[in-house]
C-alpha cells in the first residue's frame, strides 16, 4: 500500500512511502536471499566498436554476394574468432571461402577484404581485466 504525505504534514514536497505486503508492523516474509554483484570485468570498447562494424560489413557484403535479403541469406556463420585463431591469411581464407561454396558469385574480393579488416584485430572470446 502506498501513502501520500501532504505539504501540511510538515514535508517540502510529497513523498510516497510503500508498506510491506503483509501490513504495518508485521515481519516481511523472509524469502530468498539476493545479493547484488559486481561487475568486475570490462570489455574494450573500442574493440567492441570494431567488431560491431565488421560485423556488419560482413552482412552487408552477403547481401550482395548472395543477391537477397538479409533473411534469405543461406545459413552460415563466419565466426572472427576462430579466423584469428588461425596462423596464416591462407589457412582463414581458405575457410571463408569453405563456408561460401554455394554462392555463385566471385568471393575473392570479398575475402581478401575481410582478411584485410580482421588485420590486428583482438579476439572478444574472454574479455580483458582493468
């Protein structure tokens, strides 16, 4: 139940004040407890950005590839970490170009753009501790 202080109440401005469920005076039912935690890992933002732009480019870049929709794009997943755990640009090109078999338009350019983004860029797989 909420109450409504009133300014003659000797208050500046109205206050709500909330009553526990069970009524005044009474013992809140003791439930489980909840501890808040803290969040003790930060993610590099700027990372986080680039990612994000990559991410888009490379759906952008299926578009086109693919000639359709965003929805109808064949169901493939081109995952940036497991290409920067790779040691060569051959070995991730070659599994780009694994996971675009079906399209039937030429994909070298859009390869070698991507392994040109992916350049330097860090894995998000754990994030970093400040």
């Amino acid at each position: 139940m909420a109450t409504l202080s009133s300014p003659e109440s000797g208050a500046h401005s109205p206050r709500v004040y909330f009553e526990s469920p069970g009524g005044p005076g009474e013992e809140p039912d003791e439930g489980p407890v909840r501890r808040q935690g803290k969040v003790t890992v930060k993610y590099d933002r700027k990372e986080l950005r680039k990612r994000l732009n990559l991410e888009e480019w490379i759906l952008d870049q299926l578009v086109r590839l693919y000639d359709c929709q965003e929805e109808e794009i064949p169901e493939l997943e081109i995952d940036v970490d497991e290409l920067l755990d790779m040691e060569t640009d051959e070995e991730r090109g070659a599994r780009v170009k694994e996971l675009l078999v079906d399209c039937y338009k030429p994909t070298e350019a859009f390869v070698q753009d991507l392994l040109d983004k992916i350049r330097g860029m860090q894995k998000l797989s754990t994030p970093q501790k400040k």
